[in-house]
C-alpha cells in the first residue's frame, strides 16, 4: 500500500453541505477510490478490496480533521494554475 497517492479536493458546498473529496489512487495497478467527508463514504471503487477500503476507511476517520483543514487552505485556481502560495 505504500505506493497509494491521497488527493484530496478543496472544500466544496453541495446541497448546502460542505463536502470534501479524497481520492486513493494506485497508478502502477490502475486502481481508485473516491470518499466523501464527512461521513467517510465511498462513493467510488475501481480494483480496491474489502479490506483495503478498510483501511482507507480508518485512515479517513483518524484524519479528517487533518484533512479539512488541508482542504480549507487549497486554492482551487492557484493549483489549476500551477501558483504556490
């Protein structure tokens, strides 16, 4: 699992909700996976096992306040153009 890259989204409102977006992606075996959070729900699964969403699942619960706050600093137009901050 160490070769896994996270991408998560910036925040995002969506039916008057905040939503954030957070990929597993497995680019040497072809496989992803999509969580929304809150909530820590898959909404995507391309080649991941049971117990890997598991984990992912875990990591997501553990994290998510991590992840929001990562989230809440990403500038959807900066990153689009390629501009650090």
């Amino acid at each position: 699992m160490d070769n896994i890259k996270v991408i998560v989204s910036p925040v995002i409102k969506q039916d008057g909700r905040q939503k954030i977006f957070v990929n597993f992606i497995d680019y040497e075996d072809r496989r992803e996976a999509e969580a929304i959070i809150p909530g820590c729900v898959f909404i995507k699964n391309a080649g991941f096992s049971d117990e890997e969403l598991d984990i992912f699942k875990e990591y997501l619960e553990k994290e998510q306040v991590g992840i929001l706050e990562r989230a809440k600093e990403i500038n959807p137009l900066s990153e689009f153009f390629g501009k650090k901050k």
